[in-house]
C-alpha cells in the first residue's frame, strides 16, 4: 500500500493546493515560463512527504484548521522543491526524477529565479498567520529554510574532507533533511491547537525519522543499481560528498589510504575501484545499524503516542521509511 493510502490522504490534493500557490499569485501571469517550470516540476512526481507529515502532525490536535493545514502542507513541499532545485545547481546533478534537472531546462540563472521565487512565495503566503499565537508558522518558511542553506553550506565546504567527522555529518543531516521532517510534524501539530509537550514530541519523532532516512539514503547510493538511482554507485563520492559509510569505511586502516586519495581528478576506474570496497567492507552495516538506531527511537516516540488514533499514522511514516527498498 502506498504511503498516501496508508494515511488516507488524497495526493491530488496536495498537488492541487502546491499548484495554486503560484496559480493565484497575481504577480505571476500563468504563461510565464516561471509558472509554467514550477507546474512542471510539481507534476514530474515525488512522494510529498512533508506535506503529508504537515497533515498527521495536524491529527494529534483538537482543532484542526484545513484551509490553513493545506496551505502549510502546500507550503512545505514548496520549500523542499525549492532545495532540490539548488541542490541540484550546486551537486551539477543532470537529472530529477527521471526528467532534466531544472538548470539544464533553464540554465543556472533561470533555475535559481525559479528556486528563489518559490522560497519568497512561501513567506508571502504564510504572513497571513501574523497573530502572535500563530506565529510557530514562521519556523517553516524562517528556521526551516535558514536550516537547509545552513546544511547545504556545510556540505559544500567538506567536499573531499576526509577529515570530517561523523559529529559534523550528522549535524549537517540534520540540517539538510531531518529539520524540515520534524518542522512540518511540528506546525501540523501546532496548527490544530496541540500542546506543546504533544508538539515537541512529534518534532523528535520527526527528526529521528528524517536522520534515519538520510543515512539510509547514503546507504542506498552504495546498494542501489544504476537503472534505479539514475546515476552510478557511489556517486555521492564522486561528487566529493564525504557520506557515512565512508567514514566508517575510513576506519578500516587497509582501506582509508585508496579513499583518501580519490579527488575531483580522479579516474572513473579508480573511484569504481574504491565503491567496490567500500561495498565489500564491513562500513554498509555500521551505517545500517545507527540508521536501526535512530528508526527504533522513533518507535518508543510512537508507544508514547498510544492513545491518540492517529499513533497509527507515526507508525505508518516509520513502516514506510524503514521498509525503503536496499
């Protein structure tokens, strides 16, 4: 069953709800090569998990708002859409979602309007919420977004540092991926009159969630084929991304020395030389385990939520991002 189905929400809503964020903007005439590459990107796919994760956060409070849980939602996906668009400039990446990435279609220049635009728009529409007490809805388009410039940063300013550490890449994982995660949980909450004990539990859910699925992610770089991750094994390496498994993989004294002395320059026989131990070593499993770690924490989070219905919904979210194909 498909997460959307698990949690009984209707993604053509949610699609429908992004699209007219820019649809209504009256700035924006609906011919413009603006609107028309934000719709195209909306429409290319993609699972909507954190505009899901805005809605069952909104199921553990007792006065649920839709008109306003939907722009949230909507939102959400606006600013994670926005970062893949900048991420995707700055890793040089060619492709999204089986599709050209957007400053392939566009150029640099163009992708980054698009990209800048979308995260302006999210403040727009969000400054309607300006009464003190709603003012949480300004740790989406504020913190949140200042979070995934801040990991972007730290990323890009480690590119083949094989002396980072694993406290520095998770802090960075944290800011890239699980922020947004446990901040869409979060304002969900908050935005159906949750407590706030209730609202910063589902935050550490969230954040648990998310670093569990980064690091599986980083994971899945290594395991995955070709064909499914639309690039080669490894390409986190070879783009300079010091990732968990080669950290532990830098452990192994036998095999740091031939890690280390991959570069930007490298060969491809010799970057695919060095995927292939680190595939063979024992680095996969560690990264496995402490992404076990993080999923079973979120589990206990879970247990505590026993007696709200929508506890089944946590659980869906974990089933789903333990359950991710190897």
């Amino acid at each position: 069953m498909k997460l959307e189905e698990s949690l009984n929400i209707s993604l053509k809503t949610v699609d429908r709800e992004i699209e007219n964020m820019v649809k209504y903007d009256r700035d924006v005439p609906r011919s413009s090569q603006l609107a028309k590459s934000i719709v195209e990107l909306v429409r290319s796919g993609g699972k909507r998990v954190r505009p899901l994760m805005v809605i069952v956060g909104s199921r553990f409070g007792p006065e649920p708002d839709p008109k306003k849980v939907w722009r949230l939602a909507a939102a959400a996906e606006f600013i994670h859409a926005a970062s893949l668009i900048h991420d995707d400039i700055i890793d040089d990446s060619p492709m999204r979602r089986g599709q050209k990435a957007m400053h392939i279609k566009l150029g640099v220049s163009g992708a980054l309007h698009v990209g800048n635009y979308m995260s302006a728009r999210v403040i727009e529409l969000i400054s309607v919420y300006s009464a003190e007490r709603e003012k949480f809805v300004y740790d989406l388009s504020s913190m949140a977004t200042t979070k995934l410039c801040l990991g972007e940063y730290q990323q890009l300013s480690h590119l083949f540092d094989y002396d980072v550490t694993i406290s520095e890449y998770l802090e960075k994982s944290k800011n890239k991926t699980a922020q947004l995660m446990a901040t869409c949980l979060q304002i969900g909450a908050k935005a159906a009159g949750a407590d706030a004990e209730t609202a910063e539990l589902l935050y550490t859910f969230g954040e648990k969630l998310g670093m569990s699925f980064q690091i599986r992610d980083d994971v899945l770089d290594f395991t995955q084929s070709a064909e499914k991750l639309g690039k080669p094994a490894g390409s986190d390496l070879r783009s300079g991304q010091v990732t968990l498994p080669v950290l532990y993989a830098l452990q192994d004294e036998a095999l740091a020395p031939s890690i280390r002395a991959i570069t930007a320059d490298s060969p491809a026989g010799e970057v695919d030389a060095v995927v292939a131990a680190i595939q063979a070593s024992g680095a996969l499993g560690q990264t496995e385990e402490l992404s076990c770690r993080y999923l079973n924490e979120a589990q206990d989070i879970i247990d505590r939520f026993s007696h709200y219905p929508a506890h089944r919904d946590l659980q869906a979210l974990l089933n789903y991002f333990g359950g991710r194909e190897k």
